[in-house]
C-alpha cells in the first residue's frame, strides 16, 4: 500500500544510517534508482521515494496557455513575462491576446530599482558537504566520506562528521586563511581577504559536536587522488567563501501595460562579486536591460505559447540526503 511519509508509517520501512547506501525500486520499465546518505544515527523511510514514485505515475500532464510577448528596445529584444504566467482555457487565453492586440503597444507603468544582496554560505557540515559531492561533483557519498575521513587522517581538514555550521567565538580565522594563501587557484582572494580584512561568517547552528568542516593545511593536486582533490578544493573554496562579503547587486524591474493586460521584465547588474569571486556557481546571472522612463511606449511582439505541466523528477541522491536531515531534525 501506498502512504506519505509520516513518522508513523516511516517506521515501517527504516534504513539504517550508513553513509552511501543505495536502495533500487523496480519501477516498471523505468528502474530509478535512488540514494540516501546521512552521517552518525540519521534514518531516512523509504516513504519518501514510494511517495515520488506515485507522484509520478498517477500524474497527469495538463495543457495550458500562455501570452509570449517580448518587445525591441535598442536592438535589444527583451522577453516579458505576462502576470497571470499561464491559463488552463484557450479561449480564454485568445480573448486576452485580442484586448492586447486591440491596444498595439506597452506602455510603461513603473520602474524599480534597488540593491539587493545574496548572503553568502554558512559553515560547511557533513550533510551539505555530501549534498555537493553528489550534485556539483558527481561523488557518491559513500566515497565523498571515504575521502573526507582520508583528508582528516592526513591533517588536511578538520574532523569531517559533524551537524554544526557555527564557528566558536574564539575560532582564528586569519591563521586558516593564512595556510591556503600560497596555492595559485586562490591565493588572490585569500590576500585581498587577509589584507582588506575578512568578514566572520554569518551565524550558523551550533549543534554541539564539531565546529564546520575547515581546510587545516595546504595541500596540492599532485598530492591527492583526483576526487580526493576535487573535494579538497570544494572545502577550501567553501571556507574562503564564508569569510568574504556578501554578493550584492542592483535589480531592476520594469512593468509593462497593454490592453489591461500587465507584464514585467527584471534585470540584474553585479556590482561586488563577494564570495561569489571564489564559488562562482553560486554567482548572481546579470541581465542587463536597457534604460526606460515611466510612461515609454513601445511596439509588442505576441504569440500564444501552449505547453504542458510535467511530473516530478525522480529523487536525487542530493535531495534524497536533504530528506535525510529533514528526518533527523
């Protein structure tokens, strides 16, 4: 039988906690196979993958409609989004693009500008350094703590099992700052940081056991096994991260009205990279938008878009290991 994944029903169906267990659910033609990983005493029900798994096959697809506008300023063409997103009624839908079309052009009603920040990570834990591995790096997490626990023994992190993402008041940060100063990958950052003053990581959680997963001394690519290295390099990126500022930047948001019909347009312009200089995966995606003044009118570009609502994805390992610390919270 079929159930969400309560506590109650969970119990039922309990994996013990060991790190990078696989478990394979036969799932007709289409065999998905997930992944669940946790550190210490955390359980996952397989409650949750039987729960995705019937999401997906008892789902079904929806057609709908939608208004794709865009407009030409500058040379530029610049695609809107229509405020009501989408529509499950074509006629409806038509009936919407005559009133735009009997108007013929957008006319600004509003511009927003202001700065907005992306707040960089907290400490590095094991569950988030096992969701990385897994996502970013395509390491299992059965392996990704494997190395983990090599790197300890070796002297190159700190102990790798731990829930905390606090550091202790009385932590040094410039002298872990000042070992990873002499590798080339970051040594820019890591001089402007000690030179210009690091910034202390935001405040975390502090679960009692062991400060965040922090690099210790240098090591090199030449030194460790690939993955190894690769897991190295995330830890250290990570831990510069933390201590550098924050990402900020400028947005800009233009709406639009034609025929009573709204819509809008954001830009985004990076004015300080931050700790995004040193993990730019996590960097803020710039759309610049060309200038406009409240009350511009410009010429629209329409069509009608129809397409349709899909399933979830099976679970991730990644996702799979977030349920996990969900579980264990």
């Amino acid at each position: 039988m079929l159930f969400s994944p309560n506590r109650k029903c969970a119990d039922n169906f309990l994996v013990d906690g060991n790190v990078g267990c696989t478990v394979d659910l036969a799932q007709g033609r289409r065999g998905a196979r997930v992944a669940y990983a946790a550190n210490g005493s955390t359980r996952i029900g397989i409650g949750f993958c039987v729960q995705r798994y019937q999401q997906i096959t008892t789902f079904k697809p929806e057609r709908f409609w939608s208004l794709k506008t865009y407009v030409i300023k500058d040379g530029n063409e610049i695609q809107l989004e229509w405020d009501r997103k989408k529509l499950f009624d074509f006629d409806v839908t038509v009936m919407f693009q005559k009133m735009v079309t009997g108007d013929g052009i957008l006319k600004v009603t509003d511009i927003s500008v202001k700065e907005e920040c992306k707040a960089r990570p907290p400490g590095l834990n094991t569950i988030n350094l096992l969701k990385v591995a897994s996502s970013a790096l395509g390491i299992g997490p059965q392996i990704a703590m494997h190395l983990a626990e090599r790197l300890y023994t070796q002297g190159f992190i700190s102990y790798p099992r731990t829930e905390s993402t606090a550091y202790p008041s009385s932590f040094d940060f410039r002298s872990a700052l000042a070992a990873l100063v002499h590798n080339p990958l970051w040594t820019n950052d890591v001089r402007a940081l000690l030179d210009a003053g690091f910034v202390k990581p935001k405040q975390g959680h502090d679960a009692g056991d062991h400060p965040p997963i922090t690099p210790m001394r240098l090591a090199t690519e030449e030194t460790l096994d690939t993955d190894a290295w690769r897991l190295y390099q995330y830890i250290c990126q990570h831990f510069i991260g933390i201590a550098s500022p924050d990402c900020r930047y400028m947005r800009t948001s233009i709406e639009f009205a034609s025929g009573g019909e709204a819509f809008h347009c954001v830009g985004y312009r990076v004015t300080s990279k931050g700790f995004t200089s040193i993990m730019p995966w996590l960097a803020v995606s710039e759309n610049n938008i060309p200038a406009f003044k409240k009350g511009d009118t410009v010429s629209i570009h329409k069509d009608i878009y129809e397409g349709s609502t899909s399933p979830p994805d099976y679970l991730s390992e990644s996702e799979l290991i977030s349920h996990g610390e969900e579980w264990h919270r």
